[in-house]
C-alpha cells in the first residue's frame, strides 16, 4: 500500500549552498523535514552547516556533485522518500560561440547527472510504493530566448525526462513534478550573462547591450510559447 504524501519527510536537496537549493532546505527544516542538504564541493559543507546554526535547524549537509559517480552511489543510502533536483548551471551566450567543453558540462550538470542520481533513487522509491520526485526546471524550459539557447535546450530536455517519468512512475505510487521558476534575485541569472567573459573573442553586441541596460534577452524580445496557464509555477499535477 502506498504512503500518503503527507507523510513523506525526508527530503534530498541538490544545489543547496545557494538560492532556492539553500531557502528550501532552511525552510522545509524549520517545518519538521528531515533534510540532506547536498552542495558540490567539500568547501561548501561547514559554511552551511555553520549557517544552518544561524537560522537555528539542523541539516544533513553531504557532498553531492551530481556529475559524480561515487557521490551518485552514497546518495542511496540516504534513505530519500522526496528528491528535489535543483542543481545546475547555466551557459549564457550565442550558440554558435559556446565550445565543446561547456556545452558538455552544461547537459552533464543539468541532465545527464540528475537523470542518473534519479534512476538509482526512484527504483528505491518505486520499490517502497511512495516517493515524489520534483525537477527543478525554468520558465527557460518552456520559452526559447536569444543568447540562453543552451541553458534552455537542457531545460527541455529536463522537462520530456520528467513528463515520461511521471507516466512510467505513477502505477508505483511515485509522483513527478516540475517547477518553472522564471528570474528571481538569487544571482544565478547573472552569472549565466557573465560566462560570456570565459569565451574566446568579442562577446556579441547585443548581450553588452544588454548587460549595461540590466535586462534579460526576454525582456527585450520576449518570444512566449506557455503550453499551459499553470507553467510558470509548478507542473506534473
């Protein structure tokens, strides 16, 4: 018999040294949740620990790099009944300027290590009869904008990962959701502007436009194609 999602309290957080990784894993915390808050590197485990304390709850703070092997292995013994995929990069740029390398590294950290994390966790789930699963997408990953055409493809492709994953999970009592963020204060969207400085030649004219004026391509030229009224906040009822 499946577990009522009510119940469901332990909690895996990707991404959880900064933005919604970090304000999640405190808040959940401050309501009861048993939380794994996983950062990338070592480096980022006493600083949230240390922060933790401040905010006065207790996290479960473990190196987590998604593209990882080893780490991908030691998340399943955590014992994870929700998984919150919200790591990830964001590659800014023309996509016909961005090298190899980082096109790699972008589908590396934004699907190919969380489909893989996932795969191990959900059999566990599906085995239990319970378990959710939520995909930290973007408004990206429904829209196509100049010079984000990266970060976004890889949005897409977390969107059709997670659409199949609920219609495969739902008959295991495992649900499946994504959630569509568009541009908050956390500092991720400026830094996608700024990888354009790691590329080789003049970054194009338009995006130093659009730096100096402190707009995003899509306030510029927005190009919308929602399929659906509930996109910009969470999907996969």
């Amino acid at each position: 018999m499946a577990t009522p999602a009510t119940t469901l309290k332990k909690v895996l957080i990707t991404g959880a040294g900064t933005g919604f990784g970090y304000e999640v894993a405190m808040r959940l915390a401050e309501k009861g949740f048993t939380v794994v808050a996983a950062v990338e590197i070592y480096g980022q485990v006493q600083t949230l620990k240390r922060q933790a304390d401040e905010r006065g709850v207790t996290l479960q703070v473990e190196k987590l790099d998604v593209t990882n092997a080893g780490d991908r292995r030691k998340a399943l013994d955590w014992g994870i009944e929700v998984l919150v995929n919200n790591a990830g990069v964001g590659e800014g740029g023309s996509t016909v300027d961005i090298p190899p390398d980082n096109i790699r590294h972008q589908f590396e950290v934004n699907v190919t290590g969380p489909l893989l994390l996932t795969q191990g966790i959900a059999k566990q789930m599906a085995k239990r009869g319970s378990g959710r699963i939520i995909w930290v997408s973007s408004r990206e990953g429904l829209n196509v904008n100049p010079f984000t055409g990266l970060y976004s493809a890889s949005k897409h492709a977390v969107e059709a990962i997670a659409e199949s994953m609920k219609d495969e999970l739902q008959e295991f009592g495992v649900e499946v959701a994504t959630m569509n963020p568009g541009p908050f204060l956390t500092g991720f969207n400026d830094r996608i502007f700024q990888t354009w400085e790691k590329l080789g030649g003049r970054p194009a004219a338009a995006v130093v436009r659009l730096l100096e004026a402190g707009l995003s391509p899509g306030a510029v030229q927005p190009r919308t194609r929602v399929r659906d009224a509930d996109s910009a906040g969470c999907r996969g009822d």
